[in-house]
C-alpha cells in the first residue's frame, strides 16, 4: 500500500473558463504506479470549481448560464462592498457558485487507471481568472 | 490494509426517479471485510446524482421541486438544440441538476459499517432515466 | 500504513449559524500522527452543510442570504406538512440547503497537515439548530 501526492498547475486565460482536465489527473494517477485505489483531487482555491460531468460545448454554456442565473455577477453581495470587505477583487459570485458546484472530487482507481465513465471528464471551472490555479492530486492504494 | 472494488448496478423505471440506496452500498462494505478505513461511492454518469440525505418520501417530492425550480426543463439550453449538440436526448436538465447535487460519496467504515447518522441513507437520484446505472465503490482500509 | 477515526462534536446557539471548523479537523489530523494520506470529514446529520471556502462575515452573509433565496425558509413544503410528514421541525428548508452546498470533504494530508490554499477554511454551516452535531473524521495514510 503506497500514498502518491502530486500537484497540477494551471493558468487561464479568462475571468470565467471551463476546462477538460482529465488527462492531467489521469497522467497524476499513472505516473504513481498505484493500481487499485482511490484518487482524490482538490483545487487549492475559493473561487474556481472542480466537478465531473460531460465535456460538451454547448453544455459548458447551458453550465455557465445557470450560475449566472443562481449566482449573478452584480448580485449586490456585501462581499463585494468595501464597507464589509478588504477583497478588492468583487468577486462573491465566483465564492458563491464555487459553493454551489463543488471543487473536490474523489474516484475509484482500478487497472491503474480512473474509474470514469463514458461521457465523464473531470471539468475545472476558472470562475474568477485569469489566474494560476493549483489542483492538489492525492493517491492512495496498492 | 487492503482494497476493494465494488460495482453496483440499478435499473429505474421513471425519468425521474430517487432511491435509497444504502443497503446497496453497505452490502459492498459487508462483502469487503474492511473493518475500518473510507468508503468512496461514484455514479458514473453525469445525468444522475448520489448524495445522502432523509430519505422520506415528502421530502423526495420537495427535492425533485426544487430542482425543477432552479433548473427547468424547458430552459432553452444549447445542449438541447440540434444545431450546437449531437445530443439527442434533451437531457441538459439532468446534467445541471446532476452539477447542483453532486454524484459521489465519500465516507468512514467503522466496526465494518458505513458511518452514517440516524437519518442519513444514500439517496440516488436518477435524472434521464429509465436506464441501467452503474455506481462504483472503492473500500480502503484493513 | 494506517487509519486513524475521530469525532469532532459541536454545539451552536442559533438557528442557521456559520461556523470556521478548520482547526478542529486540522488537531484529528495531527493527532492522528498520520503524514501523508487522505482525511475525509463527514457531519453525520441532513440538516446542516460540510464545505470548503473562504470564511470571511460578509461573504457568510451573502452565502446564508444565497441558500434563503435559493431555498426560501416558507417555501410550502411537503416535508413541513403533517399530512406527509410526521417530521415536527419545520425544516424542509434545511435539508435542501444541505443538499446544495454538500456535507462532506475530502482533503490530501501531506507532511502530517491538511492540505489547504491561503484563503481555505472548513466551514460548517448549521441549518435547523441550536443542536449538537457530529462530525466523523477518518484518516488513512503513513
């Protein structure tokens, strides 16, 4: 039985982008030599969200269009407001809808590999970039 | 410490349709003979949810409400016009609601059990059905 | 390799209270003496939320103020009608709330600490109090 850590950085390019990072922590999971466990992946941040669900296009907008709706940018969050808050960045909606979609995952790890199905990719969602962003791999198995 | 991998499989009748599944997962543990350690479970779809909530049935009813309020059916998505999706399913309802309630778990064994509350059961929600399931359990522990 | 299992128990004053719990997850980990592994922490309860983000007031303000306009408190639900439901609290909204912010984490523990970002805080948000709540924590590593 063995621990693998390993670390993924990032870096957008917009304020909201959501992005396809399967291969880089599937590449997490090979690179341990762990063949039968769990994987858990954490991004390291308040304002972006780390989920599963289908990589799709027209999805991803679906996706982005309803935490604009839950969450809107100018939501008149005291966050945002210099009376209540030192964080310069207006930036309550990307804290909220992080609260919303999550940004942990943990997976099954069988024949060294992910356990993911068909049309499931493990999708970073940049709600406050661009920034660098840091997703922390964590393996644990045999 | 060992490991163990588990494949639990549902067959719904509904489109919509939410389960208790705890016995399910708890038989995995049973079969693992893991006294103690953490418990992983994962749908591997992404238009259906697993979380764990009362599983009573007015509550069900206030759930399936609520996501239909937050996310309608009819709500116009990209996912669901032919001319930005292959999809053909007009499913992007159950996409979004699988993004609002999450579709892993992550829990304690202990003394050979999951540990749950009094009022906790593993709820899975199927969004698009009917169809056949597929959750993966991982076991770790000794 | 081992697991360590602990119980961190809480009790609060008000109705809906939000509360910074990171040092108390962060002393089950040292005490632990576990370097490098998983921790997972579940409240073991479907009335109050387990989550990771910033733990600033005002930003708690806006959270709480985003789940009561998500999942307003008189919202007629079936769970608070004694004709479906012999559940007394009233607390319908409480449940649903958990059900959109999520109840349990998962984090990698590297160098016998949790592995947190800068503005990173466990925070746990009591939806149906003044009630005591537990939280299981267990820890698996080397």
């Amino acid at each position: 039985m063995k621990v693998h850590h390993a670390s993924v950085t990032l870096q957008g390019e917009e304020r909201v982008e959501i992005t396809d990072v399967t291969k880089l922590v599937r590449t997490a999971v090979h690179d341990s030599g762990i063949r039968c466990g769990i994987a858990i992946a954490n991004a390291l941040h308040t304002t972006c969200a780390l989920f599963i669900n289908e990589f799709q296009s027209a999805l991803v907008d679906d996706l982005t269009a309803l935490v604009d709706r839950l969450v809107p940018s100018a939501g008149g969050y005291r966050h945002d407001d210099p009376r209540y808050s030192d964080c310069e960045r207006g930036n309550a909606d990307a804290h909220l809808r992080t609260a919303l979609l999550g940004r942990s995952i943990a997976l099954g790890v069988s024949e060294g590999d992910l356990v993911l199905g068909r049309f499931q990719s493990i999708i970073f969602a940049e709600l406050d970039g661009p920034r660098q962003r840091a997703i922390d791999v964590q393996i644990i198995g045999e």
